[in-house]
C-alpha cells in the first residue's frame, strides 16, 4: 500500500510543480492579473497552498 501512495505523492508533487510555474508565469503578464483578480482568488490561494505544502512535506 505505502509504494502506491508514494507513486501518487510523487506525481501530484510534479503536477503542483508545474501548475505553480504556470501560475507564476501567468501572474508575470497584467492581462492574467486581471483575470486572476476576477477569478475566485480564494480558490487559487487554496490550492497553491495545499501545493505548496504537498511540495514541502514531499521534498
């Protein structure tokens, strides 16, 4: 059981990976700022949080 759940950490830890390189990338142009200012930002915190924890524990 331990070797599947490390198999899944692993792969969400990539994906929070490049979901948080994409974020930032798209924070950088002020169209996307604006759309991310429009977007539910509590949503967006939420999960850039538990990323970045999932990020931390994992590496």
């Amino acid at each position: 059981m331990m070797p599947s759940i490390m198999r899944f950490l692993q792969r969400f830890q990539s994906l929070a990976k490049t979901g948080l390189l994409l974020y930032s990338t798209l924070l950088k142009s002020n169209k996307t700022l604006n759309v991310v200012s429009l977007t539910s930002s509590s949503s967006l915190d939420t999960l850039t949080r538990s990323s970045l924890v999932v990020i931390l524990l994992t590496g």
